[in-house]
C-alpha cells in the first residue's frame, strides 16, 4: 500500500515539477482503458519540439538538443539514436498519437532533461559483460552467432578501459575470450 503510494507520488511529482518549469504547457492525460497517454503533439509541445513529422506510421520529433524516432504500433523508440523499448506500443488513439505516461515518466524525461535527475552519484564503474559466450551462442543467424558480436562490441570498446582509472583497478572488467564470466584484469 505505502509503496503503491510511493509510486503515484513519484510519478504525479514528475509531472509536477515538469510542469513548474515550463508552466505554459499544460498535459493532457488521456485515459485508455485506466491506464494514462499523452498525446505525441502534447509531448512535443513540452520538450520544445517543432511540429512532429508523421509519415506513414514513423514519427520524428527533433530539435537542436534531442531527437525521437518511432513507429505506431511498436515499442520501439530511438532516443537521439539510442534503442528502447517502451512498455507500451504508441498508438493512434481518437485521432491523436500517444505515449503512455509511464513510458514519459521513466524512460523518455530522463534522457531528454537528464540534468533534472536529482541526487544522481557520479558513475564510478563501467562493467562490459558481453552475452552469451562458450556452449550459449545466443541468437544464430547465417551471419553467426550473437555471442561473436555481443564480445566484438565489447573488444572494440576496450579502449574505455585504458581511460585513467583513479579507484580501483578491478573496476576495469573484461570478459576474457573463451570465458563466461566476467573477470578482472
Ligand atoms: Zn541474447
């Protein structure tokens, strides 16, 4: 009960304190089957997005600090080139696009504002631990398997580990070749 409490309380401050800072625009929570959307313009509007840009089912919002790329019906959201995936497809509802208020809330406002995150810790560790690996190949397409590219991506990220390192050195990990755990260098 508290914490059911504590997650409305949070998600209604978030809104709230949006709102505090550009009070010109009001949401619109538009409710589909008892669950919160907003509309696409409504967002657009808030984070300072010139007109959105429909064509077919995709959908562009961009302006000079981010961009969001998505499509109607998918789960699937480009934040300035990065994939998520929502909780809730968007969808076309009564005439207008929509976003649901969750998905605003926890994935889209703290990577188009992240300088609101309050009481956020400076990163101190960046682990690479590539899926898969040994007799778990992952995902097998005729171009190979997962497990190759998830240690590729890794290795060419490598570099990210030579950066001067002023704590710990096991706070520099790499997944050895041949290894499924991973290790400390
Ligand atoms: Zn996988």
């Amino acid at each position: 009960m508290i914490c059911q409490r504590l997650l409305i309380i949070s998600a209604i401050s978030v809104m709230a304190f949006a709102d505090a800072v550009t009070a010109s625009v009001e949401w619109q929570v538009i409710k589909v089957n008892g669950r919160d959307f907003l509309a696409v313009d409504n967002i657009a509007k808030f984070y300072g997005f010139p007109d959105p840009a429909f064509e077919g089912k995709n959908v562009r919002l961009k302006n000079d600090k981010n961009e969001l790329q998505f499509m109607i019906d998918s789960r699937e959201m480009l934040i300035n080139g990065v994939r998520n995936w929502l909780s809730y497809p968007v969808f076309v509802h009564d005439g207008k696009v929509v976003v649901s208020r969750i998905d605003l809330a926890k994935t889209l406002e703290p990577q188009l504002r992240p300088s609101m995150i309050q009481n956020l810790p400076r990163v101190q560790t960046i682990v690479l631990d590539p899926g898969h690996g040994g007799f778990d190949k992952g995902a097998i397409s005729s171009y190979g398997y997962e497990k190759d590219y998830a240690l590729d991506v890794a290795r060419q990220l490598r570099p990210l580990q030579r950066l001067p390192c002023h704590h710990d050195p096991r706070e520099r990990r790499f997944r050895a070749p041949g290894t499924t755990r991973p290790h400390c260098q």
